[in-house]
C-alpha cells in the first residue's frame, strides 16, 4: 500500500505537499495548465508587488495621461486607457483566470510596506476567488531610523490587520535576516497567521563596473540554498503553532524527504521548474511517494518534522556546532587540493 | 420616450449615429475627423453594437483613397457602410464619389470640414474640401452645431437609403467637430423609426453576389453614356423631398424641426444673410439680438445644398428681402463669386424666370471664417450693416483687415451680445497641467447636476512640448449657439504664472468679474509681482482676484506636476455655478469615474488634493491703483529681424489675427531660422556641464532633439571677451591641439527632456551619481547660461573642411535646424538636425506631412536657419503622399540646371576662362573641401560673367549655384513611408534618381494620435489594434534592398551613433536613391523620453530592430553590398518590451495572447536576423555600373 501523501496547509487539504512556488510560471495558462496535469497540490501565483503597482500605475497614468489633451490634433495618443486593467486590476483578472481553468487551489501572493496597500489588496484577492495567501514581508531592514523591535512590531500589525480583514488562510512569507526569528515566528503565529514560508530570496544587486551602473539579478536556486532553511524548519517547526512551509532549493526528491522530515508541511518549488519545465514537478511528487514506499513511511505526517530540533537525535548539530565543522572540512577540503 | 442629456462633440455625435447604422466601416485617420474612427474602433472592440445586433467591422486603411474603394466595394456587396474623413482625405475619394453616386449607391459620410491645403496647410475648419465635391453627385448636408451633427447624422443615413443618392455629411472642423456640447441623445428607436428594414432588404438585393450576378462598372461609349448617365435624374428630383420628409419625421419624434432651407429672422426682413455651417449659428443669435431691437433681418441657413431644391430655397426667403449677403467659407480665386453665392444668385434668377418669385433683391457675396478664423456677432453685423447700404460692397471678407485688396468690410471688435445669463470663462493652461482634461470634466459635472447647457471649446497652441491650452467655457438655461470664443468672460483662471508675461490674458475678462491665478507667491506679495499690464486691468475692470499655489498643494499630495484637479476646485469655489459641497462631491465623483480601476491610490490622492485647495485658496486684496514699473517684456529680442519683430511677434503673442493682409508673403513663402526668437522657457531643468570630467565625446550633442546643447572647440584667444560663467576646458585630442572646449546649453530653448543626461557615459568615478552633464533647476542659471548660449554662438564655427567625419567630428558643425517646438525628447529631431549638420548648407528637403512637417513648418515660428554664410536647407511640404514624388521633382530639377549650366560653361568657356572652365566641370569633389572650392569657382565665374553681355552669360550667371552639388533629403514618417506615400516612395527609389529618403519611423501614425501603421510591430497596442497588432512589421528595408540599386541603412542612433553617422554620410554620397530607416522613439511608445536612447539600444539588442548597410557600391567592390551592424539578439524581447506602455497594454489586455505573439516576436526577429547574416555573405557576380555625379 502506498504512504498517505495528504497534508494541510493554510486550511486547504493538499493531496502532498508539492506546489510550484511564487513565481512567472503561472502567467501563462497554458503551463498552468501543465502544472495541474503534473499533479501540483496548489497553485502559487507570482507576487503582486504594491510598490510595483504604485509605480506601474503612476507610470502608466504618466505615459497615457500627460500627453491627452496637450496638442490640437491628437487627443490621446493610446486607446483608451479604461479598456485596459492596469495595477492590481490586471492580477485579479489574471486569477480569476486561473480560478477558471483549474480545479486545485488558487494560492494568490502579495508583497508590500504598507498597512493600507496590504489589507486593500489582499481583501481584493479574497474576494476576486483566491483560495488563500500569502504575504511576502520584502523587507531589507534598509532603514537607519527604524529599531529591529520596531521593524517586528510593523510586521506584527500587518498580520493582525489581515487576520481582521480576510477570512481565508494565509501564511507569512520571511526572509532569514531577523535578530530573533524564532521569537518573530512565534509572534506571527500568534498574530493569526495560518502559516510561514522560509524563506523568500531577494533579488541582488550586482554591479557594472564599466558603466558603474547597478545592475538587479536573479540566479535560480540550488540545493545548496535548501540548507538555511532545513535547519530553520527544523528549529521552528516545534516552536511555533503554524503548519511551514519550504520555499528555495527544493532540486530533487530528498530534498524534498529533507524538508518534510526537517517540518515543512508544504513544499514549494521554482528553480527547477523553471528550468525543466512543469513535467519537473510530476516526477518529484513520485519520486516522493517512491522513497517512502521504499523506506517504510506509511504518511506524510509520520515523516513530517522527524528531524526537527525536538526530535532529531542531535540538536547541537542544527543549532549551532556544525557552522564551525563544516567551515574547518571545507578549509581541509581547499588544502587538500 | 425618455431621451438621455450627453456631453459630447460634434465627431462624437456624428460617429455614435454612424456606428450604431452601419455594418462595415473603413477608415483612415485624418484631422480633425480622426476622433470618429477611432470612437467606432473603440465602440467595436468594447463590443457595443449596432442598431440590428452584430458588431460593425472597422477597417483602418493605407489612405482615404484605399478607405473610399474599400467603402465602394463594401457597398456593391450590399454591407451598410460609412467613413469618415476631412480636407486633403475627402479628395482623395473624390474618384471613388463620382462611382459611388453614378451607381445611386445608399451611403452617408461624415465630413468635418476642413481646410485644403494652398498656400499652407491648416488643419482648421472652412468648406474648401467639402465644396470641391459638390459636383460629385452626393446629396450634402450641413450640419451647424453638435445637436445637429447629430440629428442630420441620421437624416443623411435615412434619407440614403429612400433616395439612393449617397449623402455627404458635414459640419465645421473644430469648431463642431471639437465643440463639446450637452446635447440630447437620440435613441434607438428614432433611429428605427427612419430606417426602416424593408429599405435594407431592398439595398442588399441589389448587392453583387455570384447568386444572382450582374455587371457594374461598364465602359460605355458616345452612342450610350450620355443617355446612361440622365437616367438617374428622376432619382436627384425626388432626394429633397424625401429629406423633407423625414426632417418632419424627426421633428414629430424629437420636437427639433429641421428644414432644407431654415429661415429665422423677421418675417418682413429686408436684410437676409444665406449661409451653411455654424457660422450661422452666430448669425442666428445676432438676428435674435438686432429683431429685439427692431431691426428687420433673417438668416437663411441652408440645410441640404446638393441637390439644391429652388422651389425650397425661394419659399424659405421673406419677399420682402430687398438685399441678401450670401455667405461662403471657402475661397475660389478666379471665379466670378464662391459656390454657395453662385447657387443662390442663378437660384434666384431661376426662381424669377420660371414665375416662383417676382421680387429681386440685390445680392452680394462675401468669404468668412476661413480656416477657422472667428465668425462672431461683431461680423456679422457688420455684414448687415452693409447690407443696409444702399449699394452693399459685393466679393467683401468679413473678419479679416485687407488693406491690400480692400475687401473686408470693418466690424467692431468691442461689438458684444452675449446675454447676462451665461457663465463665461476663460482658462489658460500647460498642456502638460492637465487643465483641458479638468475642464472638459466640469462641463460633464455642470451638465449633469444641473439643468443648465454647457458649452467647451479648447485653443492649442502649435507646439508639442509646452503647448498652451486655452478653454473657452459656456454655461446657461438655453442652448448655446455661440460658435466663437468667449470674448467676455466673468472668470479668468490662468495656471501658470509665466504666463502673465507673455499674454494678454486678462483682455477677454468682463468688468466685475474674477481672476483666478495660480501663483508661487502668496495673496500678500502677489501684487508686486504682477506686470503693470495685468495690474491696470485688473483696476480698472475692478476684478475680484484670487491666488493658489497650485504646485505646492499639487506637491503636498503627491500630484507632482499635475495641478489639474486642484485649479478644477478653486474654480468651482468661486465661480458658483454650483453650491460649493455639492461642486466638491461631484468633482470627487468625476475622480472615482476616471481612476477608480487604477487603484484606490490614485483617487486618494486626487481627494486630497481637492480637500487641501480650498485651505490654500486666497483673495487678493487689490489696491486702489496699479503702481508696477514693469511692463510685460517684448514678445522678441531687439535685434531680431524686422519681419520677426512686425509679424512673428504679434502671432507668438496670440494677436494674429488683428495682423492686416500686407504684412504676409503672397505665396506662402516664409524666412528660415525664426525659432531661435522664441524664448520659450519651458525647462524646469536644465543640463550643466561640469568640465572637469567630461570625455569630450560630443554624444549629448547627437542626442539633443533641440540643438539645445552644443559643442564647439575654438582658439583660446576667444576666451578673452568671454562672461565670467563661461565654461571651458582643455581640449583632450590631437587633431585640435591646444584649442579650448566648450559644451554649452541653450537654457531658454531646451525642453527639459535629459536625453542628454541619459547618454552622457561620463561619471564621476568616485561619485558615479554626478555625470559630466546633470540636470538643475533653470530658473537660478538662466539668464547667466543665455548669456553665455549668445557668446557661445558668436565664437566661429568651426572650419567644416577639417572636421573629422565621425560622432564626435560631425558634432562640431552648426546645427541648421534647431528649437524645434517637437516633443520634448523626440526620437526624429536628432537624425534631422543631424542631417543639416552634415548637408544642410546644400540640401532642398521634401517634407511629408506628419509630425516633422508641423514642428518643421507650423507657424509662427521654424526650426530650420541658415549658416552665416546664409545657406541653410530649403523646405517645403507638399502633400501627405506625395513627398516621394515631390522629391523627385526637385532632383530632376536640380539635374535640368546643373545640366543646363554645364553647357554653358561649355559653350562660354572661352570668354570665362579655358582653366576655369575645365575646373568647373571636371574637379568638383563630394567633400566638404571640394565644395568649398567650387563655391570659390563658382564666385570666379561670377566674376568673369559680369563683364559678358550676352544672354547665355545671364543665363549662366543665374544657373551658376547649381554646379555646387546639391542633395534632395526627403522626408516622413512611417505613415507615409509605409502606408500612404509607399506607391510613390517605390516608385521613386526604382527610378535610379540620386534621392535620399530619410524615413522616421515611430511606428505609428504619431501627429494624429497613434493610429496603427504597417511598421507597427508586433504585439504593439495602438489605436485600431487595441490588442496588439498580430502582423509583423513590414520590413521596409527588405523590400528596397530588392532592387539591389538603393542604398538601404537601417539605424537607430541610441543604439549606434557611429553607425548613424556612417548612414548619413554613404547615403549622401550614393549617387543613386538611398533609404534611411531611422528607429524614432515617440511619446505614443508610452515612457519617459529620456530613456529613449536605451530603449533604442534594447531594442537592438533583442534582435527586433537589426542594423545594417546595404550600399550597392561594395559589389562592385566584390563584397556583399549588406553589412550587418548589430550582433544577433542577445536579450529577450521582454527585456525591451516591457519598458513601453505600447507593449504592456496588450499584455493587460491578454496576458496569454500576448506571451504568444511575444514568442512570435522573438522568433521573428531571429529568424530576420539569420536571413540577414546569410545575405551578408552574398556577393553579387557583378556590379551594377556607376555614373559619376
């Protein structure tokens, strides 16, 4: 008999735990479409960035708007702009689009600064058909005059005035620059999210140093990057009350074992989509089913958290010692060479 | 039935008639009828459908001529079908028309009328193009006002389709076609109660099909034409009668009576005015003012002109009518009167002869309101005045002063009759600030919540960066018949300050009423900073006067430069029209309507600003007197020259009008080099150079679409007289060894656009912020950096001979064409300006109309000038799709004198010099040196010449210019390169003729408003391909490289000014046609100008826009004649395309449809790119031979 694959997260019962992550992959139908016959558990649209929307929306205003009226023989100098949904317009259209063509869940995904920018639009996803959410907390700690109690403290009154405001789940999307994540995490839970996500990946900037121009990239996840976040999984998933989830790195099957095991209740990939295309996700969903077939676990729940730090038979090793010993084999590693 | 209340213009009007009874309409954009075509695009593709319930097609074409076959062909096959068009348009269909009414074919156009082009183009309203089709055989009916537009709309439609006769419905450009107005809207039901389906049935029956097949068209000889072409006369006889009809229909339905002949006046008028269009409407409301003051006059406004029914027309005049002025709004030089004054007087002598009329009153004809010249109550007084004459001037002008030919008949400009109970005001605006937007927002507000109509009417100035708009707003209990400009407003706003300085604008401010200025200086100071002018005014005609600072409370809200809204609310605060909380609630209604779908956050802003105006609105206490000192400072500088000074100034200061017929050339031949007198001052920044990191590479200079900022490099002797500000360096190469440089900003003549910045690859390298050129605010360097420009100009230019002919070499040279008044930031004005640097002392250019025939040609002042030699090039635009022919012309032209004058060197070679002689013909060099000499041999010649009487040595003497080369640039858009002139363009580029063709492609029709071309790229949304134009572009280059004699270059100087320049030069010296493909970016790609120069750069780089060379003279050479000059693509397209609205709004539209045409893109522009790397391996066997030039 095969394990039970099933799993929760953010209230909606998933058949396993594998979806695609937030990412471009769900702008066109067509992939979307391939990534549901590829047995996704859920949908993760790309996220709708506010400051995106403030811009693209005085950008488009500027480009359409400033010239209208301005010369005697033309009036505009586009169609007319209401014929086009513009900001957070054109994603909720986007996502009843995707409400349509799939049967699984419709995860819609958001990012901003603002309290006013998330409520409004995160109540707009709710009502526009999104299964649940996701708030990507983009945040650098860039600002000189805000505390890191302060910086927490803004996060905390985003999550309760989503909690007031939507009614479906939603989970807290962060990054792993926090004083004390743990405790932060902990504080969000409580704050009424349904959920983490670690961790969110920020764009770099790079430079150019002909031009001495900065330049934004990008680079596709590895395995590499998963191990930050299995030790964060494993740290956090005893500590707070919230299913988590893993987002970055997630490559091949034991990654995935990996994250389960480590206490992610949802398993989120990007990278190697975007690279091998939605058939990637089929065959990481059976070589999962495969591994626990092969070593005996009848469900995703008994696996599920057995190597957090509550349960794992050396702790130490996730907390802290093994920063030291594998920074040592590396150096032995160079000198061997 | 309840009808709706709509605020519309006359094009609207016209168009939503239109829409709802056709099937099939096709178009092509022309002013000021473009608005019609582009709502029925707009109405099809938001699926709004017609009278029977399916979705009219709408069609854009390559030309009115292709609209009107396409039309002509829709009809034969039975398709309810219109178009709408204007001026040079409507005669281009004018064969198709004759085709059209000889088959007694339904069809109802709609015209607004406009302007023919003479001796210059306008694109304002009179009856020259409609009148040039009265022979046609179309009924034609003439509407004078947006009501009108509306209600004859359908007349035209219905009454086709009883008579057969095709109608041709027009009403005034602008002045309708543009006037918004609260009108009532017909409903479906009128519109099916006179189109009734059974005429349909009987229409489609007669359509061509194979099902039951006839033949049209024939070619019939003597024995028969004539007799065929009689036989539709039954059908002419009976179209006035049935217009009657249905005028009586629409009457019964909607309580508006219309006639063919509409008379109002005195029923025992002695004085008759006779006129068309809504001219009359003026005519109307004087008759209303002089019948109260018991004089006995009328207006005879004729409603259908052709056929011309006499039985109607006589019937409709009082008998008692002892002098009739018959009025024309179209000029025919050489005919014994205009058309309309013709028709009335062999009407009248008909009506007498055939007994339908005994009396016969004197009757006069006069010509008014040409290109919408003003036609107000004063004129037309004046013209009853004259009437009342015992012997009335006849072939009189009214509302102009000849004092040449002495036509015009004098009025009184004070003359006034506008009744208390109007509102008038008078707003003077930025183009950019938004005020015409708001304006046109009030009159919705106003003439929804209350009962009052309203009337708006809106002036641009010719310019397309920093335009001035000026609204002329009317509001009362009845509708408004004033066609002509508010002359006495109780309010006056001006929004910008600056303004003070250069119009008059309190002139048209009643006595009493108020003034509302937006001011950076509060109600205390404000006084003092006013001109003395304004003062006076103000005093005298005891205005109330208020103050805002729109742009601090336009920055408080984060509104940045858009004052619009707040300038809105300050004149609904004061003006009263309406309670203020109610003004407030509406105008924050009007806000949620226009932005609600972008996002709360632009409505937030937008109330805040409304909340924040009323704290930051103040009056000004006005003295008793005004004590300023200053004056408003003169229009131009002293020293310009006198013909600046005497016209071009009195028209830049909005006073053309009063300018009298002798002061004008009698052939539209106007002086070069008038911009540079215009101090426009629109940068709010400018660029500055720091010198101490510059490159010296002279890429800014390329860059600026102005001439704005320039670059000299000069002895440093010169420096001696310099201002203290002066800026000047070392300059860093060897080929000017110890010479200074200088990069100077023309500070009162930039746009503010940072192009220049943009390019500029210079940072500082520890501070990689600051670029050798940064922008900072104009107003504090102004007038130190004017100082410096006008030093900067005096230093001599540098000697053209020694130039190097690169980016950095060819920027050294004068720019002949300069402070342009194109957007700022163009994409075109760089390649032209290049252009004049390098030839302009020797070229004639063809100009296409378009963009760069307004900002190269529109009054009142021009771009291109001349050298201090006074050479410079010479101009002139023709026609939309003629430039290519034009062109030609010239070339022959050019070739007919040199030919000519060569023999005569020949033939007078013994008395001018053997030496000379042989020098002349044989040793002119293409370059800047062997010009030079020629010039010098040509003065030689002169020389000798004068001392020979002999007829040939005149002949010679006044041919002898042309053995100095010369070059035919001829120029346009991609409208008229790929569409409209491409026929023409073909033709000339395969005639072998050494022609250069210097297309600026924006990809899409940019002077009327973004109307898709066929060099619109794929995936691009524009109007009449809202979703994104699914065709490729048409590869344009590909085409001509075909012939295999044409240089072709396709170039983007964003992207690769060295390949540019290269372009220009081997385009030039090609003795045989050549092709200049030039990527223009354009404000209607949708971003900041500023980018343009990287934009062009990724759109190279995707491998959508390829470089490349193709010059005929490297086969012969045995290489490939293609040169590829960018690499294959690198980015994808995305990476280009989603920087441009253009683009991003198809994807908006349809995410899905638009990745898929993003990935035809792509692979389109590989695919062009592996065929063009294939080409430019091939080496032709052998080489076309070459003639010397």
């Amino acid at each position: 008999m095969s394990a039970n694959l099933s799993t929760t997260w953010l209230g909606l019962k998933l058949p396993h735990p594998l979806m695609p992550g937030a990412s471009p992959l769900v702008d066109d139908l067509e992939t979307v479409a391939a990534l549901e016959a590829a047995g996704a558990a859920a949908i993760v649209m790309h996220s709708l960035f506010e400051e995106q929307i403030r811009r693209e929306t005085d950008e488009t205003e500027m480009a359409m708007d400033a010239h209208s009226d301005t010369y005697v023989e033309a009036r505009s100098y586009f169609p007319p702009r209401d014929m086009f949904p513009l900001g957070p317009e054109s994603y909720l259209e986007h996502l009843k689009r995707l409400k349509s063509a799939v049967r699984i869940p419709v995860i819609a995904s958001l990012n901003g600064s603002t309290r006013g920018g998330w409520i409004e639009f995160a109540r707009a996803m709710q009502d526009a058909g999104a299964d649940a959410l996701e708030l990507n907390v983009y945040d650098l700690g860039a600002d000189p005059d805000e505390s890191a109690a302060a910086a927490e403290e803004r996060i905390l009154r985003i999550v309760e005035s989503m909690r007031k405001s939507v009614k479906i789940g939603f989970a807290v999307k962060l990054s792993p620059f926090y004083t004390s994540l743990a405790n932060l995490a902990r504080r969000i839970s409580l704050a009424g999210a349904d959920g983490l996500i670690l961790f969110n990946r920020f764009y770099q900037p790079d430079i150019d140093v002909e031009a001495l121009e900065v330049s934004p990239t990008l680079h596709l996840s590895t395995s590499s990057e998963l191990l930050l976040r299995l030790r964060w999984l494993a740290i956090l998933s005893p500590a707070v009350n919230v299913p988590l989830a893993v987002s970055g790195g997630v490559h091949d099957t034991l990654d995935v074992v990996k994250a389960v095991m480590s206490g992610a209740g949802a398993v989120q990939v990007v990278s190697a989509l975007l690279q091998h295309g939605p058939e990637r996700l089929k065959s990481l969903i059976q070589g999962f089913r495969a591994w626990l077939d092969e070593h005996d676990y009848v469900s995703v729940a008994q696996m599920k958290g057995s190597m957090s730090l509550a349960r794992c038979p050396d702790p130490k090793a996730v907390e802290r010692s093994n920063y030291a010993h594998l920074l040592q084999s590396w150096r032995k590693a160079q000198v061997r060479s | 039935m309840s009808r709706q209340h709509i605020m519309i213009d006359g094009n609207e009007a016209a168009a939503l008639v239109a829409h709802k009874l056709s099937e099939v309409i096709a178009i092509y954009p022309i002013t000021p009828s473009s608005n019609m075509g582009e709502l029925a695009d707009e109405w099809t593709a938001r699926g709004r459908r017609n009278l029977w319930g399916t979705l009219p097609s709408v069609m854009e074409m390559q030309s009115e001529g292709g609209a009107v076959g396409a039309v002509h062909g829709a009809m034969q096959s039975g398709a309810l079908t219109t178009t709408f068009t204007a001026s040079q348009g409507l005669l281009l269909m004018i064969p198709s028309m004759y085709k059209i009414a000889g088959e007694l074919t339904p069809f109802c156009m709609h015209v607004a009328a406009r302007t023919v082009a003479a001796h210059a183009l306008s694109i304002f309203g009179d009856h020259s193009d409609v009148m040039a089709c009265r022979q046609t055989g179309f009924a034609m009916l003439s509407s004078g006002s947006v009501q009108e537009a509306h209600d004859l709309a359908l007349i035209g439609h219905a009454a086709t389709l009883r008579s057969r006769v095709p109608f041709l419905h027009f009403f005034d450009g602008f002045r309708t076609s543009h006037e918004i107005s609260k009108i009532d809207e017909l409903a479906d039901d009128d519109l099916r109660a006179l189109v009734p389906d059974e005429l349909i049935r009987e229409y489609r029956a007669r359509a061509l099909t194979p099902d039951r097949p006839v033949l049209r068209g024939s070619a019939q000889n003597p024995d028969t034409y004539f007799q065929a072409r009689e036989a539709c006369n039954a059908w002419y006889s009976a179209c006035p009668g049935i217009v009657k009809e249905l005028m009586g229909a629409l009457g019964k339905r909607t309580g508006r009576n219309y006639r063919l002949f509409d008379y109002v006046g005195h029923p025992e008028a002695d004085r008759v005015v006779i006129m068309m269009g809504s001219g009359s409407e003026a005519a109307h409301e004087t008759v209303d003012w002089l019948l109260k003051r018991g004089e006995k006059v009328g207006i005879l406004k004729v409603r259908l002109f052709r056929p011309f029914s006499i039985r109607d027309f006589v019937e409709a005049i009082p008998v008692s009518a002892k002098s009739i002025a018959v009025l024309d709004r179209t000029k025919e030089p050489g005919a014994i009167g205009d058309p309309l004054y013709l028709d009335v007087v062999t009407a009248l002598r008909e009506a007498r002869d055939e007994g339908m009329r005994r009396t016969d009153p004197k009757v006069v004809g006069g010509r008014y309101g040409l290109s919408s010249k003003e036609f107000t109550p004063a004129m037309v007084k004046s013209v009853y005045d004259e009437l009342a004459k015992e012997k009335p001037r006849n072939h009189f002008t009214v509302g102009i002063q000849d004092d040449v030919t002495r036509l015009s008949l004098p009025f009184d400009r004070a003359f006034d009759i506008e009744p208390a109970d109007v509102s008038r005001a008078v707003f003077y605006g930025l183009g950019a600030d938004g005020t015409v937007g708001a304006n046109k927002n009030s009159i919705s507000i106003i003439g929804d919540k209350t009962p009052l109509f309203a009337q708006g009417y809106f002036v641009y100035d010719s310019k397309k960066s920093g335009a001035v708009t000026i609204s002329h707003l009317r509001f009362g209990p009845r509708p408004i018949r004033s066609t002509y400009l508010v002359q006495r407003a109780g309010f006056v706003a001006c929004h910008q300050f600056s303004f003070l300085d250069r119009y008059d604008v309190l002139e048209s401010a009643a006595p009493g009423g108020t003034f509302l200025l937006n001011s950076p200086v509060g109600p205390e100071a404000v006084w003092a900073q006013l001109p003395r002018e304004v003062q006076e005014q103000i005093v005298e005609k005891k205005l109330r006067f208020h103050v805002i600072d729109a742009l601090k409370v336009a920055g408080l809200t984060g509104m940045g430069v858009r004052i619009n809204t707040i300038m809105q609310t300050c004149f609904f605060a004061i003006s009263g029209i309406l309670p203020r909380a109610e003004a407030i609630a509406a105008i924050k209604g009007a806000i949620e309507d226009t932005y609600g779908k972008k996002g709360a956050d632009v409505v937030k802003k937008n109330f805040e600003a409304v909340d924040q105006t009323l704290a930051n609105l103040h009056e000004v206490k006005v003295p008793r007197e005004a004590l300023a000192t200053r004056g408003r400072p003169p229009m131009v500088a002293a020293e310009a020259p006198e013909f600046v000074k005497k016209v071009t100034a009195l028209m830049l200061a909005g006073k053309g009008d009063l300018l009298p017929v002798s002061f004008f050339p009698v052939d539209g031949t106007w002086p070069l080099g008038t911009a540079r007198w215009e101090k426009r001052n629109i940068a709010t920044e400018i660029p500055v150079w720091d010198e101490a990191i510059c490159l010296q590479c002279n890429k800014c200079v390329l860059a600026c679409p102005h001439a704005a900022i320039r670059a000299k490099v000069y002895e440093p002797a010169v420096l001696a007289g310099a201002p203290a500000g002066f800026k000047s360096i070392d300059y860093k190469q060897t080929e000017y060894k110890g010479s200074k440089y200088t990069i100077q900003v023309a500070p009162e003549d930039c746009t503010g656009c940072s192009l220049c910045v943009e390019v500029c690859p210079a940072r500082d390298k520890s501070n990689p912020k600051h670029k050798a050129i940064d922008m900072a605010p104009q107003r504090p360097i102004r007038e130190a950096e004017a100082a410096n420009f006008r030093y900067f100009l005096d230093i001599p230019e540098t000697d053209r001979s020694k130039v190097r002919q690169d980016v950095k070499g060819t920027q050294f040279l004068e720019p002949l064409f300069e402070f342009s008044g194109a957007c700022a930031g163009c994409g075109e004005t760089p390649y032209l300006k290049l252009m004049t640097q390098l030839f302009g002392d020797r070229t004639i250019i063809a100009n296409a109309t378009g963009c760069s025939s307004i900002y190269g040609g529109n009054l009142p002042t021009t771009p291109y000038t001349v050298n201090r030699d006074g050479r410079g090039p010479a101009w002139a635009n023709s026609l939309f799709e003629d430039n290519a022919e034009f062109g030609l012309g010239m070339r022959l032209a050019l070739d007919a004198h040199r030919q000519h004058a060569r023999e005569l060197v020949t033939k007078l070679a013994s008395q001018v010099g053997e030496v000379l002689a042989k020098e002349l013909l044989e040793t002119e060099a293409a370059t800047e040196a062997g010009i030079a000499a020629q010039r010098k041999r040509v003065a030689a010649l002169r020389g000798k010449l004068a001392g020979i009487k002999t007829d040939e040595a005149r002949r010679l003497d006044s041919l002898a210019d042309y053995l100095v080369r010369k070059t035919v640039w001829i120029v346009g858009g991609d409208g008229w390169a790929y569409d409209i002139g491409y026929g023409g363009l073909d033709h000339v580029l395969a005639s072998g003729r050494d022609v250069n063709v210097l297309v600026l492609d924006t990809e899409v029709y940019s002077n009327t408003g973004g109307q898709q071309s066929k060099a619109t790229p794929l995936s691009a949304s524009a109007k009449f391909a809202t979703a994104g134009k699914e065709i490729p572009k048409k590869d344009l280059g590909m085409m001509i490289m075909s012939y295999g004699h044409v240089y072709v270059a396709r170039i983007a100087f964003g992207a690769n000014d060295k390949q540019t320049v290269q372009a220009f030069l081997e385009a030039e010296s090609y003795p045989g046609p050549s092709l200049i493909i030039a990527y223009s970016h354009c404000i209607a790609h949708g971003y900041d100008m500023a980018y343009g120069a990287r934009q062009q750069k990724l759109a190279v780089d995707s491998g959508i826009w390829p470089l490349y060379r193709f010059d005929p003279r490297r086969a012969a050479a045995g290489e490939p004649p293609l040169k590829l000059d960018s690499a294959p693509p690198k980015i994808r397209p995305e990476e280009y395309l989603r920087n441009e609205t253009r683009f991003r709004m198809s994807e908006k539209l349809d995410p899905a449809r638009h990745r898929k045409l993003l990935n035809a893109a792509q692979a389109a522009a590989a695919e062009r790119y592996a065929v063009y790397q294939q080409l430019a391996g091939v080496k032709v066997p052998h080489a076309p031979e070459q003639e010397e030039k």
